[in-house]
C-alpha cells in the first residue's frame, strides 16, 4: 500500500470592509517603524472614528533637520465595500494590499534606521476635523495629540524630493510616498 500524504487546506482571501483593511495598514506601518502600542492604537482608533485620514514619520537628523519623510493617507471612504485580502503565510495587511507596498514601507523604514534618523509622528486629520475647531481641539485632547508647536524643517538650502508615490491596487484610495531631503538647485 502506498504512503498516503496529507494535504495542507489551501487558505482563501478573506473579505473585510476596506475601512478595516484601512485600519490595520495602519497599525501594520507603524508597527515596521518600531512605533509603540499606543501610537498605534491611536492610528487605528482615529481612522475607525474618522477623525485621522493618515500619517506622516519625518526622519530627524542629530542637528534637527527632516532627512526623509514617509506619508500614508486615505481618501475619504464615502461608502465601505469589501475588499478581499489574503494575510495567510504570515504576510501583513500591507503585504497583502500589494507587494509593491510593502516593499516601499521595507525601503523608507531601512532608509531612516540606516541613516540613524529619529522619528517623529505626524498626523493629518480629515478634513471634517479640521474645518471645526471645536472637534479639532475635542479630538487632540481625546488622542493626547499636541497641535502646533514649532515643526522640524529641512536644512537651508535643501528641500524635500518625491522618490516614489504609490497607490496599492486593491485599494486605489490609499497613497504611501517617500521624499528625501536633497540641495536646491541654484
């Protein structure tokens, strides 16, 4: 009698609503960049409350420059389809979105660590937030986020330079870009 093998089940792709898809690319982009459970607990609960459409982490050089900048933002979901994402293998919510995400978070996240940068977090809020200051300032107390204050900028003579912007295509809704501080042509 010949040995028998057992099959492994092979793993469909889920179906959520793209809000949580949303969400948890998120939490999984913060996560890469070392963030803390509570940072990343406030990501998620802001986007769910609609209140934070995004992030952006500037890498801070030792002298207090912006070296390199990562932004994720969402477009305003005006309905909440259901998209269908395949997380078996281990692989993240970005991953599954689209490979070439995740291999652009991988770059600016290797980018920023080999260049020694210290990050800081900054959100950008939905536009409904920001058109009502007292849901404004409602929602910087709820989150403990601090408004204002003075930002970090590049360096004199420099500006940011746009590598890389992508639109993942399960979600055309989202956008990650990546820009690196570089010397203003004269």
């Amino acid at each position: 009698m010949p040995p028998t093998v057992e099959l492994a089940p092979k793993l469909k792709a889920t179906v959520i609503p793209t809000s949580l898809m949303r969400a948890t690319c998120l939490g999984d982009f913060l996560k890469n960049f070392g963030a803390s459970d509570e940072t990343i607990r406030i990501a998620q609960q802001g986007y769910a409350e609609g209140r934070i459409a995004g992030l952006t982490i500037k890498g801070i050089s030792h002298d207090g420059h912006i070296e390199d900048e990562a932004t994720l933002l969402f477009d305003q979901l005006v309905t909440d389809p259901q998209i269908s994402v395949d997380v078996s293998s281990g692989r993240s919510m970005i991953e599954a979105v689209s490979s070439r995400f995740g291999h652009a978070v991988a770059y600016s996240v290797a980018t920023m660590k080999r260049k020694g940068l210290r990050l800081q977090y900054f959100w950008h809020l939905t536009p409904r937030v920001n058109a009502d200051p007292d849901l404004f300032q409602a929602t910087c107390a709820h989150f403990n986020l601090v408004s204002g204050g003075t930002d970090p900028t590049y360096r004199p003579g420099h500006a940011p330079r746009r590598l890389f912007e992508i639109r993942p295509g399960l979600d055309k809704g989202t956008s990650y870009s990546h820009s690196t501080a570089r010397k203003k042509k004269s």
